[in-house]
C-alpha cells in the first residue's frame, strides 16, 4: 500500500484480556518498528525488526509483551493479560533501511484502551 | 543508552514570527537527526533531517542545525502559519538501533 496500516485503530479491553495489534508495513521496507505513546508524553521505543536478524526486544516493558513479523512483512504485537498502565496509543513505523539510514513512516496508530 | 532531551515543551508564537525548539541528547555515536510532525489523531510525519556530516540544511521554511561537539540541534520554522500548529518530536539514532525521541514541544501559532 501507500502507507503503513494499522488496526484496528481504536481498541477498547477488559483489563485481563489478551489484545493484538496489526501493522501492515509499506511494501519493500525492511525495517519495522513499534513505538508506544501515551498521552502527553513522547515516543517510547518497544522493538525493532531487520530483514531476518533477531529483533532488537530491549523497549518491550514486561513479559507480557511481545511481537512477531512473519514473512518479513506484517506485524503482530501482542499484549497479554492487559492491565490499565497498558493503555496507549502504539504506532508502527517502518524503513527503506536501517533507522539511521532513512526516515521512518508511520502508521497511524492503535490507541488501546484498558478498561 | 540514548538520551534525547527537548525544550521547550510548548510553545505559541504570532503567525509570522519564528520558533525555535532545540533538543540535547546523549550518545557521540549518535549520526542520524530527524525531526517528526504530529498533527492530531494522526502519526508522526518526517519534516527534516540532518546527518552528523552536516552543520545545517534547509528545506524552504524550514531549517535544522547540529552542533555535534556540544551534542546538540535545533529545529527553526520561519514565517509560522496557524498550520504549523502541531507537536513537533526530534530524535537521534546511529546505525542498528532504533531512533531514540524526545518528549515532543506543542507548538501554536496564533493569527
């Protein structure tokens, strides 16, 4: 597609519940990235996918997170049983490259809301 | 790890008059500077950026300058319009790891 896609772009859960979030990233792009917002604040950094190499998982907050990229294209970042801190807006991104070596482009987000 | 500071956290100017927002950050091996746009209900949109070879560059209202010795870079719009009313983020990053951002500045810019 044109850009990065993202959904559902909003999400309302039981605090407990296991929630998944998709990211569609522009085709060709190697890098993915998934970044967590919460209101007012900056971009926190949750993990960084490159072509085949392990992901980069150092921003993830607790093992109740996680992320996968099948097929070097689409992502899935998962949160089990959510709790109300989860609640965010969390925006993919991907990359031609490597983030140092060209821009990224976002998506525009899934904000979840842990009730 | 990377720190990116920025400052201010907000920010209102007169349509016409220029802002300024600066960020700090932490890392020498830091190399790539970029500067992200969020409009409301939107994600953030790449306005420019800078590599750590360059001292300035700029792109018709706007302009990014990096002081690499003392480990800082700014971002300038001149002749703001009430549509550069957005939170701006700038960030820093090297290569193999993700971009590190800072706390973003809400800019408005009043007619």
């Amino acid at each position: 597609g044109a850009g990065v896609s993202q959904s559902p772009s909003n999400k309302v859960t039981e605090k407990g519940k296991d929630v998944e979030l998709r990211c569609d990233p522009i085709s060709g792009h190697t890098a993915l990235y998934w970044y967590r917002q919460s209101l007012g604040q900056g971009l926190e950094f949750l993990i960084y996918f490159q072509g085949n190499s392990a992901p980069d998982k150092s921003g993830l907050p607790s093992d109740r997170f996680s992320a996968e990229r099948t097929g070097g294209s689409v992502s899935t970042l998962t949160i089990q049983r959510t709790q109300q801190e989860d609640s965010a807006v969390y925006l993919c991104a991907s990359s031609l490259d490597g983030p140092a070596n060209y821009g990224y482009t976002f998506g525009s987000g899934t904000r979840l809301t842990v009730v | 790890g990377e720190n990116v500071e920025q400052h201010p956290s907000t920010l209102s100017v007169q349509e016409g008059d220029s802002a300024v927002i600066k960020c700090t950050y932490s890392d020498s091996a830091s190399n790539y500077f970029p500067w992200y746009k969020q409009e409301l209900g939107k994600g953030p949109q790449l306005i420019i950026d800078i590599r750590s070879n360059v001292g300035e560059k700029k792109d018709q209202r706007i302009a990014v300058t990096l002081n690499k010795t003392a480990k800082h870079f700014s971002l300038h719009i001149t002749e703001t319009q009430p549509e550069d009313s957005a939170v701006y983020f700038c960030a820093a990053g090297n290569s193999g790891y993700a971009l590190n951002f800072g706390k973003g500045t809400s800019l408005l810019v009043t007619p």
